[in-house]
C-alpha cells in the first residue's frame, strides 16, 4: 500500500483570469497526505518558464530531429533535504500542507501557448522523493500572460499598425478569354478573441463561369530550431457568399464571427510565432482559386476564469522488500 496517498499543488489566483504576468508573485500550497509517518530524502517546489519546439524531417534515408528549447525562468525551494542522510526529515501521518513563493522576473516572456510543433508553459511542480525507488512527482501548469505591449509586432520591422484602420485588396484573375476581379475590403485590421466583423467582397464576373466567394480565417503557425523553419497553416471556414453569375458584377457584405478560442496573434518568441489573415477565395471550375488575403491581428478578448491544468502524479514502484 502507498504510503503517500495523495500530492497536490495549488497557487493563489490573482485575478478573475486565473492568470500570472512578469513581475507578479507566484505562491500557493503543496499538499501531502499520507497514511502513516514517512522518511524523506528530498521535498522541493519548482517554478519553470520554457518555450520548446520539436519535429522531425526527412534526409534522404535518414531521419533529422529539428528542436530547441528557450527558458524563460527556473526556481526552486527546497521545503526537507536529509544532508545528514540519517533519516531524520519525516513527514508526519495525515494532511500536511507547505507553502511557497516564488517571484516571477519583469522581462518580456510570451503568453502561455500549445502549436503543432512547439510550445510555451509556465508551471510549478512538487517533488517528493523518499528513496532512490520511491518518488511522487506532480506538475500544474499555470496560464501566463505577456504584458507586451505589441506582442503581435515582429522585432525586426517595428511597424506602426493602425488596428482599427479598414484595409483593402484586390486580385484579377483571368480565366480562358474573360476575366474576374475580386476587392475585398474589411472594417479593420485588429479584434478580439470572440468578436464579429464586417466584410464586403465585390465581384465582377466577365469570365464564362459562375463563382461565389468564400470566407476563411487563415492560421499560420512558425517554428524555428537549428537554423530551419516548419510551417503549419490552417484554414478556420467562417462563411460562404451568394453565386455571382456570369457577365454580371455583385457587392456580398458579410458579418463574420471569429471562434472565442483562438489563441491571440504573438511574435514575442524566437522560436515560434502566431500569424492570421482573413483568406477570401472564389470557387471557379477552372485553374487555381484566385484568393486574396488581409492582414487580421486577434487581440486578448474578455476576461474569463481559467482553470489550472494539473497533470496526474507520478508513481514508482516500490521494489520487492523495500520499507518505508
């Protein structure tokens, strides 16, 4: 029977989010109960903060690992060590409970975040260990969020984005002896997580062919490791517009509700980044669907209470004649 029957970690909320920042302090409490009086090598509590990024690539017969990973900030706190290893730091039968504290550094980190090919967690983590057979790990990952002013701004541009400026564009595409052109127009370049905006789509149909204009969300993930880059994009269907007939022109205004959960735009990673766009592609019978794109920034929307995400405990077995 395992004498720890239970280890547990929970941290403070700060706010209604449930979120953490830089420069905010992180503390809680490790929870142990265990069913009678125990001996213990070594009780700590880590704080971690890491980005890390992993795939794999084809090279001729051989198989390449691509990844890296980047650490944001690492704590620990030791709450019982034996030094003297004669045994003497127990635990004792019962609910025993520990605190911590760990203050996390005022730099700019990104926003807690899970893609294909890499991701970002920040975490707290308890481990017990009564023996070189006997340990109970537990780790709960907690949401981060970066205090980044422009988080969705690439370093090496630095440019000015008007967020609630409308944008344009157009594409002309031709199809045997007529043509069509397509001008996409959107109210804005910014909004939040959850919220709608309107577009219009003006189509003028001289080709031999009927066309109707659809409405995507398009998702662009990049990850970077050794010098190579991997790209996963996705497209989100938002929408789908009326048939525009031919030798005939016709104005489609749409208003487009974009999913509350999408992760917001990020490029404060060196080793992954978030991109959107609204995507406007017309389905034509012929040749490759013209598409024209707009540059979309998602912001952070509304408030709304985050859980922690604790992963299960995990156990080893004691080996055969061992005792507590």
């Amino acid at each position: 029977m395992m004498t720890v029957k239970r280890l547990s970690v929970d941290c403070d909320k700060l706010n209604e989010r449930g979120t953490f920042s830089p420069g905010d302090t992180l503390s809680g409490t490790v929870t142990v109960v265990t069913t009678k009086q125990i001996k213990v090598q070594r009780f700590v509590v880590k704080a971690k903060g890491k980005a890390q990024v992993t795939w794999t690539e084809k090279d001729g017969q051989a198989t390449l690992i691509c990844s890296d990973k980047k650490k944001y900030f690492y704590f620990e706190n030791i709450i019982l060590q034996d030094k003297k290893g004669d045994g003497s730091e127990v635990i004792g039968p019962g609910k025993n409970v520990y605190s911590f504290v760990f203050q996390i550094p005022s730099r700019d980190m990104p926003s807690s975040y899970e893609g294909k090919w890499g991701k970002i967690t920040y975490s707290v983590q308890a481990k017990l260990t009564q023996s070189i057979w006997v340990e109970h790990k537990i780790k709960t990952e907690v949401p981060f969020l970066s205090k980044a002013e422009f988080p969705f701004v690439s370093k090496t541009e630095m440019i000015i984005i008007g967020l609630k400026e409308p944008q344009y564009g157009t594409r002309i595409s031709f199809y045997g002896t007529g043509t069509v052109t397509m001008n996409v127009s959107s109210e804005k370049i910014g909004l939040k997580q959850g919220e709608a905006m309107g577009v219009s789509v003006e189509v003028l149909n001289n080709s031999p062919y009927t066309v109707m204009p659809t409405f995507y969300l398009h998702e662009k993930q990049t990850f970077a490791a050794q010098s190579k880059r991997r790209l996963h994009v996705n497209d989100i269907l938002l929408a789908t517009g009326e048939p525009v007939s031919v030798a005939t022109s016709q104005k489609i205004s749409k208003v487009l509700s974009f999913p509350s959960w999408l992760q917001p735009t990020f490029y404060n990673c060196s080793l992954m980044k978030l991109e959107y766009s609204l995507k406007v592609t017309l389905d034509a019978p012929l040749g490759k669907q013209p598409e024209v794109k707009l540059p979309l920034i998602i912001l952070l929307g509304s408030p709304k209470p985050s859980q922690q995400k604790a992963k299960r405990s995990i156990w080893f077995r004691k080996f055969p004649g061992y005792m507590s």
